[in-house]
C-alpha cells in the first residue's frame, strides 16, 4: 500500500510534500533529482514501493492531492497506476 499523489498536483508542484517525507519517495524534485528533472514532469508522484504510509505529506499539501491509495476519490483513481508507472519508467540521474 501507499499513498498517491492525483493530478491535482500539476500547476501547483510546490514541493511542501517533499520536504516533510522522511524516505524520500517523492519525485521528481528539484532537491532531490535537480531542476531539469523536476521540470520535466507535470506533477510530482510517489514511490508505492518506498512509501511507510506515515502520511507526513498529506496535510502539507496546499491543494489536497495527497490520498492513501484505499481513499483516492474514483474522479483520480487513474492516478494510482500513475504514480506506479512513473517509477516504472524513470530512473534517477
Ligand atoms: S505517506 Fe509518508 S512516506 Fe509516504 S510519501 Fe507521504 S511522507 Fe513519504
Ligand atoms: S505538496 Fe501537493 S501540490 Fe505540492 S508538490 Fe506535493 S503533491 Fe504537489
């Protein structure tokens, strides 16, 4: 299980959620993964391999797009597979 980030996150990506993870399963960021990748990607996504569910991120997130997968609202529930896909696909530079 883990927690998902949904497409409410593009054109915010503000990184609150990034800063307060303590595994640092959030990506891509400037911080983390350098600007380039960070611009590269419309919103932000979460590990659901690395994630502990401690939901740190989840009340920092300035437009609630942050949801433990079992309570992500049926209009983002694409966004599960979203977030797993990203890291299916993207490596860290
Ligand atoms: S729930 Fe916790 S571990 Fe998972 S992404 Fe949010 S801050 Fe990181
Ligand atoms: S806090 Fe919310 S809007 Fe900001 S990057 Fe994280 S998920 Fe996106």
């Amino acid at each position: 299980m883990a927690h998902v980030i949904t497409n409410r996150c593009v054109d915010t990506k503000d990184q609150s959620c990034v800063e307060v993870c303590p595994v640092d399963c959030i990506h891509p960021s400037s911080d983390l993964d350098g600007q380039e990748e960070f611009d590269a990607y419309p919103q932000l996504y979460i590990d659901p391999e690395v994630c502990i569910d401690c939901g740190a991120c989840v009340p920092e997130c300035p437009v609630e797009a942050i949801f433990y997968v079992d309570d992500v609202p049926d209009e983002y529930e694409s966004d599960i597979a979203a977030n797993r896909e990203f890291y299916q696909k993207w490596l860290p530079k």
